[in-house]
C-alpha cells in the first residue's frame, strides 16, 4: 500500500509515469543477478499464454531445447523467440513483440538464424536475443537477435508496432556479406547476446566447418561486440586472446557477463579445458584467466557442456560465480564455482572461496542477505541455486531424488557438507523440497520432480523468488516462512531443458513450461474510468497508474456536494460462490468510501461495503453470494470504489485514493 506520505505528494500533483524496471536479457541484467526491485503480483490466474513452439512433440517425450529466456521492456512489452517449422525443417526463428497486459500481438521479426545446435544432434542451443537501452538506461529499449552467419538484427524499439530493422556484421562489410553469405554460414553465434548501457551487444561465436580464407582471422571461435549506434565492431578469436592452446570456442549457451560498470566481461570458454577469462570489455585484452576445476578431486578440471545453459553471475562485490559439470560426470549435481572479480579463489587472508554443491546446468541469482529474515550471517548478500538431487539408479551414492532450490551463503562453508565426495561447500541458509513426488525408481518412493528453472526471478520486496518445477506448476518461495506460498498450475508434468522465470516492470511474473510462455498476475485493474458528481462544481484530476496496480484520482477544491469514483475491470476466473472485494482508500476528513460490484442480471451496481475514510489508507472490504452474476463478458468483473463528502464552503480538496483494489471468488 502506499504510505500516508506518498498519498499526500501523489494527491496534490500529476506525476509522470516513469518506466519501470525492464527484464532486458538473460538473468534480467548485464550481470545475469535475476534481481528484481519492483512490487511483484500474486500468482493469482494465467493472465495469457503463448506457444514458443509450433512442434512441441518434435522433442519427443521431453522437451530439449533451451528456449531463450523472455523479456519484458521497461514500457512492458514481452519479448521472447519463436522456433517454428518451414517444409519440415526445424531451424527457423522469429522474435515477437506482445503487450505484457493483455498478451496481444504488437509486432514479429522473422530471422535467417541458424541454430548452433538444433535437436536430434543434441538439445536445441539457445536463440540469442536481447533487449538494450542507450543513455543509461534512460532511453525506450531496442532488441536485438542473432541472424544468419553470425549478424544480428537490430530493431530500434521493443515497444513499436513499426520499426526499421538492420543488420550488423561483426567481421566484414554488409556489402562483402551479403555476396558471400552461404560461404560465411559456418559462422555461427553460440552465446545469448549481452548488452551495455552504451549500444554495444556482446556475444560468443563458433567457426563450424570451413570458411573463405579471408576469415581466416575468426580462428574456430572467440568473442565479438556489435555496437548498434555506431555501427562500429570487434571481435577476438580464441586463438588471438591467447589464454590456452587447447581452447577452441565460448562454451555453448553460456551468455558474457559485464561487471557493474560496464568495463570488463567475463566469459566461459572450452576445448581441451574449460576456463574463465575477464576480459578489458573495449580492447578485448585478457586481464585475467583460471582453469576450472572440480573442487572434490585434486587436479581434476571441470567441463562445460553442450547441454548446458549455465552462464556467469556477477554478484554486487564483483564475485563471479559459474557453475560446471564435475570431472568424468562422477557428481551429476555439478558445482558452482565462485572467484573474485580478478578471477582469484581466494580471499584476502588466502581462504579458498566457498563453493556451491550444485551447478551444472544453473546461473545463481543474487538474493540480498535482509530478504531472509532467518539468516544471521555477516554476508551482504546470498545465492539461490538449484539444489536437484538427482535419482540416478545407484550411478551417484546419496543421490534419492530428493530435489531441492536452496538459499546459499557464498561467505562461508563451516556447516554444510557435500553429499557424496564430503567436501566443504557454501553453507545452506534455506531450502526448498519439490512438492510433488514421482515414482520414476521405486526404491526412492519419497523422489520430487525436479525444479526446471536455470537462472530465477528474486523478488527482493516480497521477500521470495519465483521458480519454476518439471511437476507442471509455478511456484512463489517465501523467504520468510520457507514455504511454497502460491502455487499456479501450468501443464502435465513434462521433462525439460531448464528455463528462466522474470518479473515484468508491472509486477507481472512469467514462466515457460512444456513450450509455452504463461503470463501470471493477480487480479487486478485493467481498465480505469473517473466519474464526477453532477452536483459538484469542482473537477476531478486525471487518472494515473502509480505502479501498475494502483490507481488515483483526485480533485480541486469544492463548494458543495460532491461525488468521486474510481472503476475498475477485473478478469475474474469463472466458478465459486461468493465474491469478495478489497479496496485500500482514504479521503479528505469526512468522506464515506462505498464499494460497489456490478451485478450483471440486475444490470447495476451493488452496494456490498462502506466505510468511513480519514487521511490514512484502510480496506473497504465486501463480498456477496452468487458471485456468476457478477462475472461479466469476457470474464470481466466491474468494481466501483466511491466516495462522498457533505456540503461544505470550505476546506481542502476532496480527494479519494484507492490502493490496490483486487477481487476474487472462493
């Protein structure tokens, strides 16, 4: 609700709305931390839903492919890929633009992509789009998506029905490209696209068969940067960085990561080992490198996989955290690595860092250390990981399916020790046990369905984060109670490549399960109408939307009598028998608020609750039984919050306020 002291300020002046916190990438950030700021909506309804997919049974019983994970812009557009079918073939991708409040469409993009990896090969590698704002952040986000032999397409507002599109090559003229086009197919980018506060894209790239010799520089893969004010590119093959011999390209699907400022970029690279480099993110010089290693077997290195999402997390000290695969596949959990922001193990009285017990195929996100009441550490900030304890039929001792997300404290490993190898790893803080069991090895009768999410949306004002289960259904995880606080069902049960979870900028939640993108919400306004008494000589101000999900009006000073409201469309879902109604408002001393729904077969409001309002906000609360005669066309619900005043000849303003009116029916 909003304080007294916000009401004040919001009554008496027109603010502009400013825009929100978009979801602009994979993690929602340059630096992947899943971190989202804003009021979130309760996972109420399925507000709309859409196929990423046109063959979703092409991937057989499971579903393994690694659908890019879905944007949303600051203005609340929802951008995501689409893989769809031409004459048999499968490696065909679109972007698509829909409104996040009503799911419609407003724009499509069709690419000339071609997968780095596309299913039955192996899992379907991940389509690289990104949204990107200029000036800091201030200016309307573009999008930006990978194309043909490693351009991008670049399409300079997320938010318009019509916009011109460009391409960018990185390694050549568009002129020499476009003659040479098919020659130049081997190239391939392999990474989701990353961008800065500044036009520039960054991304990896693969060389995957033979090449003109004028490419010859690409090597068989390295790291590029598209800027899409200047048109101005970069790019450094592996070879070129000179970090090791044996590296051969980015590890597939793994998106670079930007420190806080922008200036250096972390990226995962393989071949012969696998290791992280920082790199100058201007020059592409290689400031620092480190193998990775499985911390459970002495020099032993760890891989990055093909089936792999995971990608690099820095966190608010300049952290970096990856996660991997364990040597020989001996612990399937993986590992989640942490390093210093020079890349070091080590902190700084030579203790090695802790590391994470699980990883392989997961980006932790940043989870602020005072959304956890129940810790007590001294860490300024936790991770939330997966915590899956794979039933592996005996091939990994201690493994009984008993999956788990845990909140983990990257500061200290004194307590909690790792499964199998015994090893001391971070410390759990909280954990979360899947609900609901699978039978898959009957000697593990108590075995979860995993948790599917790769990198989850943290809600740090909620005090949750929202994740995602192969058990078909959406979850909020309280912090605060460590508990499953909503549940919101999606599809069957479905195995699946792991997905992420976003936070629209109006507290929108949105989640991919068995191909689809589901759109969560409350129930909450989304048509607004001001009415004025016709007694009143005053006139009522515009209505604004505070943050999505409240809405004020006010007006001037009055002579006599006067009368305000404020109504609001819900989408109700159909079913239950009494209808409840809360409105939060307050009014000038002396206004009455009134709470009326429509009754659809009276055609006419009725009164259901009323109150006396004072300065400070407080419910209005009413339900009514029957509630289908209140459920409208299109499922529509109309409430009417009112307020009056008597005649007066003096005074303040009249003014109501309502704070996240909602309704529902049980």
């Amino acid at each position: 609700m909003l304080s007294t002291l916000a009401f004040l300020a919001l009554s008496s002046l027109k603010p502009i709305a400013p825009l929100g916190q978009g979801w602009l990438c994979y993690g929602g950030n340059a630096q992947h931390s899943g971190v989202f700021t804003g009021v979130s909506q309760a996972a109420s309804g399925i507000r709309w839903q859409a196929s990423l997919d046109d063959d979703r049974n092409y991937y057989g019983g499971d579903v393994l492919i690694h659908y890019a994970s879905p944007m949303v812009s600051p203005a609340n557009t929802v951008v995501y890929g689409y893989r769809f079918t031409v004459s048999g073939a499968h490696d065909n991708w679109r972007v698509v633009g829909r409104s996040g409040a009503t799911g419609s469409q407003s724009w499509q993009m069709d690419t000339d992509y071609s997968a780095a990896l596309i299913w039955p090969n192996d899992w379907t590698t991940v389509f690289p789009v990104t949204l990107f704002q200029l000036d800091g952040g201030q200016s309307p986000a573009g999008v930006a998506a990978a194309a043909a032999a490693g351009s991008i397409l670049v399409r300079p507002s997320a938010d318009s029905s019509q916009s011109t599109v460009t391409r960018y090559v990185f390694y050549t003229s568009l002129d020499d490209f476009n003659s040479h086009r098919g020659a130049y197919a081997p190239v391939k980018i392999n990474t989701p696209l990353t961008a800065d506060g500044n036009g520039n894209i960054f991304f990896g790239y693969e060389v995957s068969g033979a090449v003109p010799p004028n490419l010859a520089s690409l090597g068989s893969g390295g790291i590029a940067r598209v800027n899409v004010t200047t048109g101005a590119t970069a790019y450094a093959s592996v070879q070129t960085l000179g970090i090791d011999p044996t590296l051969s390209r980015p590890a597939m699907n793994a998106a670079p990561a930007l420190s806080v400022d922008g200036s250096t970029m972390y990226v995962a690279l393989t071949g012969g080992k696998s290791m992280l480099a920082r790199l100058d993110a201007s020059t592409f010089t290689v400031t620092a490198k480190v193998q990775l290693m499985d911390p459970s077997i002495g020099g032993a290195g760890a891989y990055l996989v093909n089936e792999s999402s995971g990608s690099p997390m820095i966190g608010p000290d300049g952290h970096v955290f990856m996660g991997v695969f364990g040597n020989q596949w001996r612990e399937s959990h993986g590992w989640m690595l942490q390093f210093d922001a020079n890349l070091s193990q080590t902190n700084g009285s030579g203790k090695r860092l802790p590391v994470g017990a699980f990883g392989w195929d997961d980006t932790a996100t940043v989870v602020p250390a005072h959304a956890v009441p129940s810790y007590t550490g001294s860490s300024p900030y936790l991770i939330l990981t997966k915590y899956n304890n794979y039933d592996d039929n005996g091939s990994d001792p201690g493994a009984d399916g008993s999956n788990r997300v845990g909140v983990i404290d990257p500061g200290s490993d004194s307590k909690t020790k790792d499964r199998q190898s015994g090893i001391p790893v971070m410390n759990e803080v909280i954990t979360v046990l899947g609900p609901t069991r699978t039978n898959d090895d009957p000697s593990h009768p108590d075995a979860r369905h995993e948790w599917c999410i790769n990198s989850a949306a943290i809600d740090v004002n909620g005090r949750a984060a929202i994740i995602n289960s192969e058990d078909g259904k959406m979850y909020r995880w309280s912090f605060v109670t460590n508990t499953l606080s909503e549940t919101m069902a999606l599809q069957p049960p479905t195995g699946e490549a792991y997905t992420s979870t976003v936070i629209g900028p109006d507290g929108q939640l949105y989640a991919i399960n068995n191909s689809i993108l589901f759109a969560l919400g409350s129930a909450r306004a989304t048509a607004v109408s001001v009415y004025q008494g016709t007694a009143g000589t005053g006139q009522l101000s515009d209505i604004w939307s505070v943050d999505g999900r409240t809405y004020s009006c006010g007006s001037v000073s009055i002579t006599g009598f006067q009368a305000a409201a404020i109504e609001a469309d819900f989408a109700l879902p159909s079913g239950g028998q009494t209808f409840n109604v809360t409105a939060y408002a307050s009014g000038a001393p002396g206004v009455t608020g009134f709470l009326y729904a429509y009754d659809y077969s009276a055609q006419a409001f009725q009164l259901i609750a009323s109150r006396p309002l004072g300065a400070s906000i407080t419910p209005i609360t009413g339900s009514a039984a029957n509630a289908s005669r209140f459920i409208g066309p299109g499922g529509k619900v109309r409430v009417l919050v009112r307020g009056t005043t008597p005649v007066r000849t003096g005074g303040p303003p009249f003014t109501l306020a309502v704070d996240e009116a909602t309704c529902g029916s049980v």
